[in-house]
C-alpha cells in the first residue's frame, strides 16, 4: 500500500495479522452498538517502535496511525477500508527524538509535526493532489521544549501546535491559514507536567488537558468570544496515571479523556456537553504501555491505539 492512500471506514470487521504481515479483515462480530469492541493487535514495525502511537481520522473515512520507530524514522499504518496494510516507512531521512503529533484539515490532508534530535519542531504534510512535502523547520520557544509536541486543526483552516516549554510553561505556535506566527508563552502560572492533549468542536474552539505537577488532570479552553480560560483541576483515577492525557472532541459536544493508569490500564473521562463524569476504568484486561491514542470519524464513533508491553499496537473502537 503506498502512503497517503486512501482509506475507508474501519467500523466493519474484528482485526487480526495475516500471513503476509498485514492485518486483514476477520469476520464481523455480532453488533457492538452504544459498546467497546474487543482489543485487535496491529503488529509494529519490523524495528518495533518507541514511545506512544499517534492517530488521525480525516474525511471520508480515513484513518492513519504513525509512531517513532525503533530506528528513529516516521513510521505508518494505514486502513484501506478492508484490512490494514502492512507498516510503511518513511525513507526522508528525518530522525524523531519524540512521538510525532498529526492532524488533518480535510480528507485531502494531513500534517505531521516532530521534535529532532538538536530539539527543533519540524513538519510536513500531505494532500492527495501534491503527495508527501519535505520537512520544514518551524524552530522551538526561547527556552526549548520537552517532549511530544501536539497539535490540533479546526475550522476555517487555522492550526495551532502546543508544547511543554523547557521552562515547564505552554508554549504555542500558530498557522493563520497563511503562515506561521511566533512562538508564544501562555503566561498563566501554570507549570505541566507533560506533553499536553488538544482538541476542538469548531473553528471557535480549542480545549487543552495537561498532567499538573500535581498529578492531576488540568483543563483550560479557548472561544473566539471569551478568549483562554483558567485553567481547572478535573482529578485523576484512583491509582493515578502515568504520563500524558490523549483526547478526541466529537459531534453533539462530546468530549473523552483518555490516560493510561497507574495500574496500566485504560481510564476515561467523559464531557457530555453539560458537565464532566467521574473516571471510568476498562476493565477489559489492555496492558498499556504508552499514553493511548484517539480519534473520532463521526459524532457515533470514536477508536483508541495502544503500545502493550510486548511492543505491540492494539485497537478497540466504540459506536453508538
């Protein structure tokens, strides 16, 4: 399969490897509707991979999943709308000292962000008239940055990637639609913990979870109307977790959290529009060995990745 192929929907069919080194498609289960499916294993690269997965789900149904591969190249997995095809690499000669961050404008694109190894943010992308770009530096904050950058894109084709600056503040860069801005520090006292998570409802919105210094799960959101609030404590799981938050804002307002526990399983917390519930354990056996990686196709679907403790990557996802 080359990359940047197009891909179809993933709801269909229970996962599984093939003998060629694929994952095709198994029988359907019987409807898992308003549930989880079952964990599937996707394999991993032929030089395993480090660190957590990332995930996009763009229009028409696509989805892609990249990771830092044990040799320090992008890697990618990509559904064609009847099995997965086997990982790709990307022979640009770029080295990742991080997990990569994606996201998608439009089901005819997708941009990738990476920190290398002499600490710059780099990016390329992707449209399907136009292929794969090279890599662009986009330089780091005055003070550096720690970690996986994340990134989010909303309406009206503006972009926003956020880091953990070497000073422990968030630090932002902005594509206008145009062109980038600087890099600029949000000046609110509050020190991360870890790489941040990113989501968005709409063109006037962003929302931002961080792990505090706490050890708890902090939240603060834009509007184009009121600007940044503060930021607030939503907890933490009863064992706590490891790690950086993942999360996905889908159709009808709905908001989930997602973290891999002190207990190494997955934990949820879920915004339903009007308010937050408490925590929720999968009690479904997963391992994880990573912070989990989301996405959404739709208002009724939402599929989580994660790095077990073997080196794998498993996938489960949920419809309503």
């Amino acid at each position: 399969m080359r990359l940047g192929t197009r891909i179809g929907s993933v709801l269909s069919a229970v996962l599984v490897l093939s003998a060629g080194g694929g994952i095709a498609a198994a029988e359907p289960p019987a409807a898992r509707l308003g549930q989880w499916s079952a964990w599937g294993s996707l394999g991993q690269p032929s030089v395993g991979f480090a660190g957590a997965p990332a995930t996009v789900a763009r229009g028409g149904g696509v989805a892609n999943v990249y990771a830092r591969g044990g040799d320090g190249a992008l890697w990618q997995l990509s559904w064609d709308g009847a099995r997965w095809g086997a990982w790709q690499r990307h022979n640009d000669g770029a080295v990742l000292d991080a997990t990569p961050a994606v996201g998608s404008f439009n089901a005819n694109h997708e941009h990738v962000f990476i920190r290398t190894p002499n600490g710059q943010l780099h990016q390329k992308y992707w449209t399907l008239a136009g292929g794969w770009s090279a890599w662009g530096s986009l330089g780091r904050p005055s003070v550096g940055f720690v970690g996986a950058p994340a990134t989010v894109a909303r309406g009206g084709g503006v972009a926003n990637v956020y880091v953990r600056g070497g000073d422990g503040a968030l630090w932002q860069l902005s594509w206008d639609g145009t062109r980038w801005g600087a890099w600029q520090r949000h000046n609110d006292g509050f020190a991360l913990g870890s790489a941040v998570a990113v989501s968005s409802f709409g063109a006037d919105h962003e929302q931002l979870f961080a792990r505090g210094t706490d050890g708890l799960l902090h939240q603060k959101y834009w509007t184009r109307t009121g600007g940044w609030s503060s930021w607030a404590s939503l907890g933490r799981p009863s064992p706590g977790f490891v790690d950086a938050p993942a999360t996905v804002a889908r159709g009808g307002g709905v908001a989930n959290v997602y973290v891999r526990g002190g207990d190494g399983a997955l934990w949820q917390l879920s915004w339903d529009g009007t308010r937050w519930g408490a925590w929720q354990r999968h009690n479904d056996g997963a391992v994880l060995d990573a912070t989990p990686a989301v996405g959404s196709f739709n208002a009724n679907h939402e599929h989580v990745f994660i790095r077990t403790p073997n080196g794998q990557l498993h996938q489960k996802w949920w419809t309503a």
